[in-house]
C-alpha cells in the first residue's frame, strides 16, 4: 500500500459504504504519524485531539494540528478540530490540574473547544490496553458506575451536540453531502 499513488484514499474510500448505514464512525488512531493516521485525516470530517495533561501536553496538540492543517492543504480541505479531550486524568495532582487548566486556557486562546469534562483513569482502561481491545469493549468489562464508562458516555452526547451543530437541518443528507466531498477530494487528488 506504500507505494500506491492514492494510498492516503484507501479508508476514504472503503467507509463510503458505511455512511449508507452508520450516522458516525468513529476512528481511534495510534499515537503516531504513520500511514493509518494520514487515511483516517483524510477520511474525516473532524478530529477529536486526545492528549493528556502532562507537561509536552500543548507542544504535542500543537504538533497534531500542524499535522490537521498540512492534511487540509493537500488531502482533506474539510477536515476540522473538533476540539480537545483530556485523557487518563486523575486530577488527584496539583500538577495535572494546573496542565488541564493550561491546556483549556491556551485552546481557548485558538478558538479551540476543550471539552468539559476529562475521561478519567481507570483500571479498566489500562487493561484493555494492555490486551489490545478497544475501549468500546468497556461496556462488557465495566459496569454502570464506572468513571471511565460515564465519562465516554457524557462523550458521545457531546460529540452528537457537535455534529447537530454542523448539521442543523433535519432535512440535510449528511450521507449525500459526504458522499460528494469524497468523490471530490479523490478526483481533486487525482488531476495533480
């Protein structure tokens, strides 16, 4: 796939047939640049920037939105921040509150959302990790009460407050729209 003139396309491409079924798909990237991340930019109409409050925590989202803008110039023009969300908080810390409050503060300065409640640490969490499984398996492992599980729960409602925002109207085909911005982008892609 490396060495394929619309490698960046691939996952563009394969989720067209799921927008005829799903309202959202949700991507969950590895923390690196490779050739999975670019796709899923490229596939996107928004990203959620993931970061924790730690000390490189700004230096690191800043990182990820030069990488958001150098994707709009030349894969994705519509890609967009959604916002901010702080990951694996204990707020137990002085430090880790003074981070978090450095990151909503230096995002709110971009027009940046930090959204407003962090997903908090949990063990649960760190297992699944640990044995690779998504965090949507959360649901089978942790039971109601569970910090994590309630805070992705408070997650989804925002992320769909999000896109009522960007899709107001109940009359607007989202799947037609996003059907049409890929043909675009693909054929943009392919007269260069």
């Amino acid at each position: 796939l490396a060495t394929e003139l619309d490698k960046n396309f691939r996952l563009l491409e394969a989720l067209k047939e799921l927008t005829k079924t799903y309202h959202y798909v949700l991507i969950d990237c590895p923390p690196s640049l490779g050739l999975c991340t670019i796709n899923a930019l490229t596939a996107c109409c928004s990203v959620i920037v993931p970061t924790e409050a730690e000390e490189a925590s700004i230096s690191n989202i800043y990182n990820l939105l030069n990488i958001v803008e150098t994707v709009r110039k030349y894969t994705n023009e519509y890609i967009r921040v959604a916002g901010v969300l702080i990951t694996r908080y204990k707020g137990r810390t002085q430090l880790q509150r003074q981070k978090a409050q450095e990151i909503r503060e230096t995002m709110a300065d971009q027009g940046i959302k930090v959204y407003e409640k962090p997903i908090r640490e949990c063990i649960t969490i760190a297992e699944l990790r640990s044995i690779k499984r998504p965090v949507t398996n959360l649901y089978r492992y942790a039971g109601k009460g569970n910090n994590a599980r309630e805070d992705y729960e408070r997650l989804t409602d925002q992320v769909e407050e999000v896109a009522k925002m960007n899709y107001p109207s109940p009359y607007f085909d989202w799947r037609t729209e996003w059907n049409k911005r890929a043909e675009g982008l693909a054929k943009n892609w392919r007269k260069r």
